[in-house]
C-alpha cells in the first residue's frame, strides 16, 4: 500500500473529521479550531426507550459520569460541614439542601 503525501493533488472540505460528541471528540474539535483548522463533528444518540436524548456530550457529560460527580461532591459538601465546624468555622447547620436547585445544576 502507498500513502500518497502530496497534499497538493487533494482538496478537502475540512481539515478534521470528528466522529463523536463525546468529552474526546469536543476536545479534539476545540484544540484543531484553536490551532486554525476547519472541523466538523457528527454526533448521534439513539433515544432511550423512555425517550431520552441529548445533545452533544456524549453519555459522561449528560447522563453519566458528570452528573454522578456533581452528585457526589454535592454529598461530601454537606458532610464537610460537620468537619469545617470541628475547624473553627460557624456553619449555619439549619440551612436545608435545596433538591430543585441542584437538578437544574446538573441538567
């Protein structure tokens, strides 16, 4: 197999191709178009059979991994309260989670 590298003797509609919205894809989009090239990304999601679907993401950012952390450090807030009093600090301990808030946070 020959690679031919004269450039010249093609044209191109783009200088990368992305398949995948993913947290990968989006970055690799991000850093050519910083650096000058022209990009085009295609992304697809099946919807779920309840419906679901997003945009770009791919499943970390909009179902998985992300909201799980955002979930997460939302849990070790609160239990740092209990360590920031130990330390010194007056935290209000009455002050209640606002369950709405965070939802919309994450979505």
């Amino acid at each position: 197999m020959e690679i031919d590298h004269d450039n010249s003797q093609h044209t191109f509609d783009y200088d990368l191709f992305v398949i995948g919205g993913g947290s990968g894809g989006i970055s690799a989009a991000r850093h050519a178009v910083k650096h000058g090239k022209k990009v085009a990304l295609a992304d697809f999601v099946q919807p779920s059979p309840a419906g679901s679907k997003w945009g770009l993401g791919g499943t970390c950012v909009n179902v998985g991994c992300i909201p799980k952390k955002m979930m997460h450090y939302t849990a070790l807030l609160s239990e740092a309260r209990d360590d920031m009093n130990f330390q010194g600090w007056e935290v209000d301990k009455k002050q209640e989670f606002n369950w709405n808030k965070l939802v919309k946070t994450v979505q």
